[in-house]
C-alpha cells in the first residue's frame, strides 16, 4: 500500500499519554522496560497511556481540541503532555539510533538537499502568503521504523506528532517520493490553532501538497497521480474548493490557498464570509467523523 496511512495519523492526531514513567515501552519479565521497535509501536504505546491515564474531562479536550487549543484553554495539561511525550519520543530515538546510522551517507545527504530545496521553496511562498512559517526540521529514519510487525498492512512513510512540536519524520527510502513527504509532513508541521477533524485535516493537507509539488516544479503531475493518498479524504475537499470558486469567480489555485490558510493559521474568517458560518461549521463537524465524510453529507452542508 504505497500512501499514508490514515489510521497511524488519526492516532497521532488525539491519542497522548500523561504518565510519569521513563519511556512507554513495555516491561518485560526480567523488569526491564522494552522500547517499542518501531514508530508504529511509539505511537500505540502513547494510545495505551492515554487511554489508562487520561481523566475524562481531559480525554474530552484532548480529543476535540489542537494542541495550540489546549495551551490556551489548559496550560498545565498541554505542558504535562508535551513534557511526556518529548521525553519518551527521545528516549526512542535514542533507542532506534544503531538503525538510523545504518543509513548510508549519499542516501542522506541527498535528502538532506531535497529538505533544504523544499524547506526554501515552502518558506518563500508562506512569505508570499503572510503566513507564519516554521523552518523544516525533520529526522530522517530507515524504512523498516515506519513498518508495523502486528499489522502489516499498515505502511506508513511521514510522520508529525503534536505535543512533540521539534521536529516531524520521514523515511529516507520509500516508494513514495521524498518531496511529497517532506512537503505533506511540512503542512502539518506549520498547522496551529483550530483542530481539524482527520478527513478534513488529511484532505486538506495531501490536496495543498499536491498543489505545492506541482506549483514549484518539484514533481511532474504523472509522478504525483502515480502515489494514491487519500483519495475518499480528498474528494470531500474538492467539493469545498468547487464551492469557494464558485462564490468567488477565482481559479482552483487561489481556492487552494484560501483553504491553506484557515487550515494552517486557524483563522476561519475567510471561510465563514465565503461559505457562510452555519455551512462552514456544518463541514468541520462532518469531519469529525469518519463515518460523516461522505460526499452526499458533504453536499448536503454545503447546500447543492
């Protein structure tokens, strides 16, 4: 399956640990504390956590708002959470760092090149745009980390996890290009306010990537059609974008833009002017449900 997956993503979306233990690896018979293998592992180790932790007031907000929300609303709960999550990310990286040096040096520093190019072309246009911009900083990691040993169907080849706001991953070699990562892992790197439901979130995020490939060059369009990602996600986007083009008269390139913003800068008053607040909002609540993202549902919200 060469995509990203959304399952991994819609975990590290909302499941966060609050424990006060070292790492979130498990403990073996010999009480010693095993580090998960792989990312996939990391990130169920954070569900388990959360789940046997969490109060049910914070599971609530946790689930229903972004991290920049839950700053806000509760600052002690994000600081708890991030301070967790950051030590046990970093007790796995340095757990995984035999694998990461296996990484050969050419294999690296082209990589390392494409961030470079990516990071300089994104910058330039969140300038343009007047968006903030968080310059790229990504840890790149063999394939074999984004593999799930329990389900192996599960692939994944990018990963940003909130509360650990540093750095996002990607591996150094997949199938799937290493700009669209970059650039994908990038959006969602420079999200901040308003939380998203997944579908919205993913759709929004894999159609701007697919834009911004385009736009800057960085891949041909036969390149970026041959990778599916998202496809049910994105529809449910095209659908707003048909809707923003047709109210304003502008091209699907500015509609792109327009969706880009109140997605990565949280502000949703060009959305709600355009789409009306009632619609708009009757879109970010069908996202909150992967069973709601239906294109029918989608139309009906957006009055067709």
């Amino acid at each position: 399956m060469r995509r990203f997956d959304a399952r991994l993503v819609a975990l590290a979306l909302v499941l966060w640990p609050v424990l006060s233990n070292p790492v979130p690896g498990a403990v073996t018979t010999t009480g010693e504390v095993r580090q998960p293998r792989n990312i996939y592992e990391l990130v169920y180790a954070f569900n388990h956590t959360f789940r046997a932790i969490l109060n049910d007031e914070e599971m609530q907000l946790v689930s229903t708002r972004s991290p920049e929300e839950i700053r806000e609303l509760n600052p002690e709960l994000y600081q708890r959470i991030s301070q967790n999550v950051t030590g046990w990310t970093d007790e796995w990286l340095q757990s995984v760092k035999p694998a990461i040096e296996t990484i050969p040096d050419k294999r690296l520093d082209s990589a390392r090149l494409v961030g470079d190019q990516v990071d300089a072309l994104l910058r330039a246009h969140f300038e343009w745009r007047k968006w903030p911009y968080r310059r790229m900083r990504v840890v790149f990691l063999p394939p074999r980390l984004f593999l799930d040993e329990r389900k192996r169907e599960n692939l994944t080849s990018g990963m940003f996890i909130p509360f650990y706001p540093e750095v996002f991953f990607a591996s150094i070699d997949w199938p799937v290009p290493i700009e669209t990562i970059l650039v994908h892992e990038s959006l969602h790197f420079n999200k901040t306010g308003r939380r998203y439901g997944r579908p919205l979130s993913e759709g929004i995020t894999e159609v701007g990537t697919r834009y911004l490939l385009l736009k800057y060059g960085l891949l041909t369009a036969p390149a970026i059609n041959r990778v599916p990602a998202y496809e049910s996600e994105r529809k449910g986007v095209d659908l707003v974008l048909d809707e923003i083009m047709k109210r304003t008269g502008g091209s699907r390139e500015d509609a792109t833009d327009l969706f880009l913003e109140a997605y990565l800068t949280g502000h949703q008053d060009v959305m709600n002017k355009l789409l009306g607040n009632e619609t708009w909002e009757s879109v970010l609540r069908l996202s909150q449900s992967e069973r709601d993202w239906q294109t029918h549902k989608i139309k009906k919200a957006l009055g067709y």
